[in-house]
C-alpha cells in the first residue's frame, strides 16, 4: 500500500519534472527578450523543488539544512524574478531600475543569513529536527527577519495577482486575456499554499513548492506549446531584433515600450529609455512620417512610417519605423545636382551658341560691307578710311576665333606650358602696348606699376604670361568706362625660382558677390541687364583660369559692385 510518504515524493518528482520540462523548453524558444526572466524564475523554481526534495529525502539535520540551503538558492529570487518578468511582458507597470537593484541586493543579503545561519541566530531563532509527521523535517522559530521575508514573498506573490489580474480585465484580445486569466489562477494559488501551509501546516509537508513547480511548467510549456522551438515566433523576434530598420514600440498612449537594436543605434538614449515614458522624439517622427519626409538624424538620412497596431476601433499600440536611407539620399540628391549642373550647362551653351553667332557675325558684317564700300569708291582717301576699321574688325574676329580655338585645346587636354628664357621686359612692353591700342578713345588712365628689382631674364612661358595679363587687362578695359586701370608686377624670391605676383586693378562696374565664384566657369557672363553692350564670348576667364592652374599658379578676384574689381595671380617662374 503506498503510503503518505511516497505521495508526497512521487508528487515532488512529478512536479519538479513538470518545470524542469518548461524550463528545457523555454531555454530553447527564448522568443523575447524578458523571457530570461521567466527562464529565470524557472530555474529557482527548480532549485527551491529539488531541494525540497531532498528535504523530504534527509534523514539526519545537516543532509536538512543542506536541502534548507539549496531552496533557499531559488526561493530567495524566484518571486521577484517572476513579478520582474510580468512587468517586462506586460509593460503597465513602471519601476526604476535603482528599486530591482535594492530588491536584488536584498534578496542576496537574505539567502547570505541563511546558507550562514549555522553560525548565527540573525535569521532564526531556532532549527529543529523534528522525525514526527509525514516525513522528518525542521521546525522553524523565525526572527524579524524571517518574517520580513516572509512578507517580502507575499508582496511580490499579491503583485503577480494584481498585474494578471489588470491585464485580463482590461486587454481586448480573447487568447491574451485566457493566458492572464490562467497566469492569474496560478499566481492566486501560490499565494494561498504559501499562506495556509505556513499558518495550518500539512503535518510538516508544504505544498507550496510543487504547486510553484507545476505553474511556472505550465507557463513555460503553454507559451513555447510544448515545443522546444517554435520557428514562427522565433522568426518574429528575431527579424525584431535584428531588422536593419529600426522599430520602436509604443503604447496605447503613445509612451514608448520597446526598441530593437537597429534603432538604439540610431538614438543611443533608447537603451536606457524607462518603459512608460515619453520618448523625446516621438513626435517629430511622428510628423515626418505623416508628411512623408526624409529626416535628417546626425549626418544621416532615414524614412519613417508609423502603423497602428489593432484594428480602426481598437489601438493595442504603435510602431515606429526608421529607416536608414542614407545611400540612395546621397545618390539622389548627387543625381539632382548633376541634372541641375547638367541643365545649367546646357542653357549655358544654348547662351553661348546665340552669343557668339552675334558676336562673329558682326565683325564680319562690317569687313564684308566696308569692303563693299571700298570697291565702290576707287578714292584712296576712301579706301585710307576703311581700312583701319576692317583691320579692327579682322582682328576682333581673330580674338574670337583664338578664344574658342584655346577653349577646344584646353577643354581636350592639349594646352602645353613651355618653359623658354625670356625678357621679362618685352613681355611685358607687349602686353602694355596691346592695351593701349584697344583703349582707343576711352577716357581711361592706364597706371602701370613694376618692381623694378624684378630680374629682367627668366625662365618660364611668356606667350602664356602675355596671354593671362591680356585677357586681365582685356576685362577691365571692357567693363570700365571712365577712371583707371593699373597693371601692377611685384615679386617674391624662393632660392633660385621667384613668385610672380601680376594684379590688375580697374575702377568699373565691379561684379556682384554671388558672381565671383562663377567667373572662371566656361560660357559664363553675368549682370547681362548692365553689360548688354559688351562683346565677348565668355571663353576669356575661364582660358585663363586653366593656364594658371597649368603653371601651378594661384588666382583671386576681390571686387565690390559698382566700384571696381581686382584680378590677381601668383605665378612660380625660374631665375635665368
């Protein structure tokens, strides 16, 4: 006949194989990240049965408090564990961190008294061996601080009931209020074992242990269904979590839950954001996805979208979803700025084409009908007249075809620096000569200013030199119509090299501040309301620019609108 005795093993065993099955299990799914919790709880629930267990089994004190000990290893965190994994999962119940810290700590300092509870009498009063009742136990006479922990149980035991019991009251879904109802019998059960055993007492048999053991088996088997991996679910947390797109999770009343992993990264502060709380940017992603914008985060990109979760009725929450879009941003936005750079050029060559249409074809018109002129009239006074103006024509339409013509060369690569010795002097007797022809009757006063400590011989490409200073010159007698010009040399020594320092100062129209920058782009004329009148095919500055470059010189354009401009340029060249 099988006695009480054997009962109460074979119920233990029972039991605590139930948990052990749950736990295994759990182990296994772990599908969200509070499931350590409840993995947790299960495993004290593990220890506190097995060493129950071996209480029941102990047949002298010390093989008693060797089993008193091994409960107390999971009955000192296995309520806290569970309460802790109730609010993670539920989330209706806020707590700081600092209060899990201080109750851990707590819980630590209890199990410490009692595995030391040999030596002092701080934890109890009394130990003693009873033999009599259903199987030889310990007789407990508790201090302060038993029955302090004692309470500590049941407060965290009454917690449980009450989150169960909120969340199945007040959640709108069938399946989740069964399992708060269930979780909320089961935490009611424990509570009352825990009670009546210690106020009654089963003849020194405590049902509470394997009551705890068959709950948390269950709920460990009910939410894994009894299946040690559950490939749906665990493919939902783990696209969770690992989704390139960061998720965050909020409430029904828009106070944040959760976040993946991807979105702690894009704000660092979510790792540490307390569950009920308002996230501070909540709204302006919000409004971004509302209005469908890209939002800019640091120095990157992201869309954002935002769903309800529930039906139109009922919201059980909100997600919010970043992602990061910054590469496609990137090519998109370089995409408009070539399509734009694209069409400016095209507009600019469309210019430049009708310009310089205009512009060849009105030197021509006057050679082609001064010569006219000239066979008519056989006089040589007549022909004297004419032929100044078709020479001044010839030669602007020289200039133009010269310009388009080193365009092409220098657009194609073909622009060669060769450096010659030359005389300075010459060079630039030449340049100034040039200018003085084609101030014409310019009311100008042309100041030219050289160092004269300048070494006479040097060693670099003075065609080009001529060229630079020209086309500068060229400019300010175009754009200047009454006060000076001033071509000023200056020079700086490096060893056996010098800087050429050539500058050109004039008193004209000067050019806007948002122009400057444009200056020494190919087809380009600007203020053309102002400049209408002057002729020119927009080749010159920018020929020149690449010149410079070519001669590993530098250029700048200082100039204030309506008061004047000065072009500038440095210019390495040997000493001869």
């Amino acid at each position: 006949m099988i006695t009480a005795y054997q009962i109460v093993i074979i119920i233990q065993i029972v039991a605590l194989a139930a948990a052990m099955f749950g736990t295994y299990s759990l182990f296994c799914s772990m599908l969200r990240p509070e499931s350590k919790y409840l993995l947790a709880a299960c495993v004290c629930a593990v220890a506190y049965g097995l060493g129950y267990l071996m209480e029941i089994l102990a047949k002298n004190p010390d093989m008693a408090f060797d089993a008193l000990c091994v409960q107390y290893c999971g009955l000192a965190y296995l309520a806290f564990m569970f309460v802790v994994y109730l609010i993670r999962y539920t989330r209706i119940i806020r707590f700081h961190s600092a209060f899990w810290k201080l109750v851990f700590v707590y819980e630590t300092i209890t199990l410490g008294l009692v595995l030391t509870s040999r030596y002092h009498h701080l934890y109890y009063r009394a130990l003693t061996f009873e033999e009599n009742g259903i199987f030889p136990h310990f007789h407990e006479q508790g201090t302060i601080l038993f029955y302090l922990f004692m309470g500590h149980l049941g407060i965290l035991s009454f917690t449980c009931c009450v989150i169960a019991l909120r969340v199945a009251l007040t959640t709108a879904s069938a399946k989740r209020k069964r399992a708060f109802w269930g979780i909320f019998v089961a935490a009611v059960s424990s509570f009352v074992a825990m009670i009546v055993s210690t106020m009654v007492g089963f003849e020194g048999y405590e049902p509470t242990s394997a009551i705890l053991l068959l709950v948390l088996g269950v709920i460990a088997v009910v939410k894994t269904a009894g299946r040690t991996t559950d490939p749906v679910e665990l493919a939902y947390a783990h696209s969770y979590q690992r989704a390139k797109v960061g998720l965050i999770v909020l409430n029904e009343e828009r106070c944040y839950l959760d976040s993946n992993l991807s979105a702690q990264q894009i704000y660092p502060e979510l790792a540490k954001q307390d569950v009920g709380s308002n996230f501070a940017h909540t709204e302006e992603l919000m409004d971004a996805a509302g209005r469908n914008e890209v939002m800019q985060i640091g120095e990157r990109y992201y869309n954002v979208y935002f769903y309800q979760l529930g039906d139109e009725k009922v919201a059980y929450g909100y997600v919010i979803g970043v992602s990061d879009i910054t590469e496609s941003e990137m090519r998109a936005r370089e995409f408009a700025e070539l399509k734009k750079a694209a069409e400016e050029a095209s507009e600019a060559k469309s210019y430049f084409l009708a310009n310089m249409s205009h512009e060849m074809r009105t030197p021509l018109n006057a050679i082609i009908g001064l010569a006219e002129l000239a066979q008519k009239d056989d006089s040589e006074n007549t022909k004297k007249e004419y032929l100044p103006q078709i020479l001044s024509s010839g030669q602007m339409l020289l200039d133009i075809i010269s310009d388009v013509l080193d365009f092409s060369k220098a657009e194609s690569g073909k622009v060669d620096i060769i450096p010659e010795e030359y005389d300075l002097g010459e060079c630039l007797n030449t340049v100034i000569n040039v200018i003085n022809i084609r101030l014409g009757d310019k009311d100008l006063d042309f100041i030219v200013d050289i160092d004269p400590t300048i070494p006479d011989r040097l060693i670099g490409d003075d065609a080009r030199i001529r060229q630079i200073l020209i086309n500068f010159l060229t400019n300010a007698v175009k754009y200047t119509d009454s006060g000076f010009i001033r071509l000023a040399i200056d020079w700086d020594k490096l060893g056996s090299e010098l800087l050429l320092k050539a500058s050109v100062t004039d008193s004209g129209r000067g050019i806007k501040q948002e122009d400057i920058g444009k200056l020494f782009s190919v087809f380009s004329r600007f203020d053309l309301k102002n400049n209408r009148n002057i002729q020119g095919t927009g080749l010159g500055l920018a020929i020149t620019g690449h010149l410079i470059k070519l001669m590993n010189g530098t250029y700048r354009v200082e100039s204030e609108y309506g008061k004047g401009s000065t072009f500038s340029c440095i210019l390495p060249q040997k000493i001869a």
